[in-house]
C-alpha cells in the first residue's frame, strides 16, 4: 500500500527550519520515539523510515536527513528496494500521463 497525500498549506506548515541541529535532532529523536511506539502499538515487526529535515546553521537554512530501521536487520534494504521500485513505477506512470496522455507499456 502506497499513500501520496499532496497537502500543500499543511506542507508549509511543517516546513519552517529548525532554530539549529540541535532542535532539528531533538525533533527527530521524538519522531522516531512515535514511530516505534506506534510499532509496537500496532505488532508491525518490519519498518524503514526515512525523514529530512531543516535547520539553521551559521544563518542558512540547511537540510539534513536521517533513516531508522526497527526488526529484522535483513529486511531494510529489500524493504526500501521495493519501495524504490514502486516509486520509480509511479513516476514513470504520471510522467507518461503528463507527456502523452497515456499510460507507459508494461
């Protein structure tokens, strides 16, 4: 199951940087707390979560990125190897739709 919700005012919203890394990490830290609460909460034994964020740093706004992976420590990559091909499927798909109007041959 793949969800893309576009939510342009809420995107804007929550893309103010962070006053410095230090509160940019602090975030993170309490999202990947949520994310394994939520892990255990719901018996989800397998998830890969990848996040950027930015911040402050010596007055330009800078982005930096941070990933986390919970359960079997095999499964990240296939997991985000799926994911990357899914992606790219979808992409493919609205570029074809976008340039021809169709949908590309499978």
């Amino acid at each position: 199951m793949t969800s893309v919700k576009n939510d342009p005012a809420h995107y804007r919203e929550i893309s103010t940087p962070f006053a410095d890394v230090d509160k940019a990490n602090q975030a993170l830290d309490a999202f990947f707390a949520d994310v394994k609460a939520a892990r255990d909460k719901h018996q989800i034994p397998d998830v890969v979560v990848l996040a950027e964020v930015s911040h402050v740093l010596d007055g330009q706004e800078v982005r930096g990125s941070a990933s986390a992976s919970y359960g079997d420590s095999l499964k990240p990559l296939l997991m985000l190897a799926q994911a990357y091909g899914a992606e790219e499927a979808r992409h493919a798909d609205m570029l074809a739709r976008l340039t021809s109007g169709g949908r590309r041959s499978r």
